[in-house]
C-alpha cells in the first residue's frame, strides 16, 4: 500500500483490520479503544465476507453462519454498534452481497 496515494487512515485501517478488542488480533495485539473505528467496521465486514464466500480451500459457510460468528463475539472481539449496525444491514435491511464471479 505504500506506493498508493491512500490516507493516512485508510492505511491505518488497513494495518489495524485484524486486530480485536480482546487484544487478540494481530499484528500489534491493539485494545478496545486503541483501534480505530474505520478498522473496527472493516474488521466485521472482513469476517462476514470471507465466512460467507467460497474459497479456494473450503466453500462458502453462508451468512447465517458468518452472522452467529459476528454475534458470538460481539463485544469480545468485535464492536458491538459495528455487530448491530451488520446485522441491521442484512436482517432488517435484506443486504446482499452482489454476486460476482471471482
């Protein structure tokens, strides 16, 4: 990414996407707070996508099960508003992913 003329934020959301409230995460082990809310949002979305899509060495789990692991976690790992505000999205909003052929 450092050959990108990205922000400073969006890199640092970025960098910070694996990381979890619980310290958990990688690659710097961050705290609650010490996260920023742009990688707290990509780090649920990150989590729901992948769950939810085929890939090479395993097919898709299906959104249902991506949405429990979000659930299961919510507050632990991942941020609560964040949690609601995807869940809102899918069940209450019918969100879908486009289907697109990788």
């Amino acid at each position: 990414m450092k050959d990108i003329d990205f922000s400073a934020t969006v890199i640092e959301m970025v960098h910070q996407h694996h990381e979890r409230l619980d310290g958990t995460g990688y690659p710097q082990h961050l705290i609650g707070d010490q996260i920023i809310m742009e990688a707290r949002i990509l780090a649920v979305a990150d989590v729901v996508e992948a769950m939810s899509s085929h890939r090479p060495y395993r097919p898709a789990l299906g959104i249902d099960i991506a949405l429990n692991e979000i659930l299961a976690f919510r507050s632990t790992r991942y941020d609560s508003k964040v949690v609601d505000a995807c869940i809102k999205l899918f069940k209450e909003k019918q969100f879908q992913f486009a289907n697109i052929d990788r």
